[in-house]
C-alpha cells in the first residue's frame, strides 16, 4: 500500500499498533537489536512516522518497558494478596504474555543506558513497594520474592524442565550450571 492510499488512523490507534509491533520486536532483539524499520514495517507505515509519534527508538523501547512494568503490576493488583498468590499469578502471565518476561529482561540488558538504567531502576523499587503494600512482606521477603521471581522468569522463558521456584530447584540450577567435578 502506498503512503498516499494507506488508511488513516487516530493517532491513539495508531501509537497502540506502534507499541504492540515494538513489543515484539524488542522482546525479541533488545534495544540495540531492533530497528525501527523492522517496527515499522509491522505496522505498514514509514520510519519517519515512528520516530514523529515517539521521537527514538529509546523512547520507543521505555514505552515498551513501561507497559511490560505496568502489565505485571495490574497483575499483581489482580491477585491474592499474598506472596504465593502474586507469584502464581506471574507465571499464569508469563505463560500467557511471553513477551512481557522478554522485555522486562531486555531492561535488565540494556541497563548501561543511564536513561534505560533509571527507569528501569525506578519500576523495580516501583514493583517493590506494590509487592509490600499488597502483601505486608518484610524487606527480605520481598527480596526472596523477587529473586525466585528471576528464576521463575528465566525458568518459563527457555522452557526448563520442571519448572520450579523452590529450593530444590535452585539446587537443580546450581548442580547443571557448575563446571565438571565441581560439588555444589
């Protein structure tokens, strides 16, 4: 379709189309992976045009980022408030939205961006404090939440067998990730 025969769109719909076209591309490719090109093309407007409605791609992949924070968050909120009942709702999510996972991990990679760093850093002492109001959990327990989180997140992500966040399965990581004749 050219440029002069595409269908315009409300500027709303049309940014949504953006940020769901760059979801997949940054939860695919990180931010230095990703051209904004290949965004575009997803959507079937022109690179000018992304960059008019979101200025960079850095932008672009902190709207992403946000949206992903702000989607376990509304998760969080919808769930039992207790820590086991916000950690089944996180992996009932990860298991239904794979790319939320994926790009909250790519903020995590692209944290030597001092701009990717803070907002990032900001939306985990953001998930922090919710964790804590919703649950009442002590610094540490909110601390072991998170840290059986990663492993929940990177376990679901690349389909380990037997999925767990428990000891034993953290005694499973540890055993496979040594080096040979290495006693965990």
């Amino acid at each position: 379709m050219s440029e002069s025969t595409r269908v315009r769109k409300p500027a709303t719909e049309r940014r949504a189309e953006i940020v769901r076209a760059a979801d997949a591309e940054f939860a695919a490719n990180g931010l230095a992976g990703t051209r904004l090109e290949a965004i575009a093309a997803r959507v079937g407007i022109s690179h000018p045009r992304v960059v008019q409605m979101f200025g960079s791609k850095r932008s672009l992949f902190l709207t992403v980022v946000h949206a992903a924070f702000d989607r376990i968050e509304t998760t969080f909120a919808e769930a039992e408030p207790t820590l086991s009942g916000l950690g089944d709702a996180y992996l009932r999510l990860l298991q239904s939205e794979r790319t939320v996972g994926l790009v909250m991990l790519q903020g995590y990679a692209a944290a030597a961006d001092e701009m990717v760093r803070e907002a990032v850093r900001q939306r985990q002492l953001q998930l922090q404090e919710v964790i804590t109001r919703l649950t009442g959990a002590d610094a540490m327990q909110v601390r072991t939440f998170f840290a059986t989180g990663l492993v929940l997140t990177v376990s679901t992500l690349l389909d380990l067998p037997e999925r767990r966040a428990d000891l034993a399965w953290g005694e499973w990581i540890l055993r496979h990730g040594a080096p040979p004749g290495h006693n965990t």
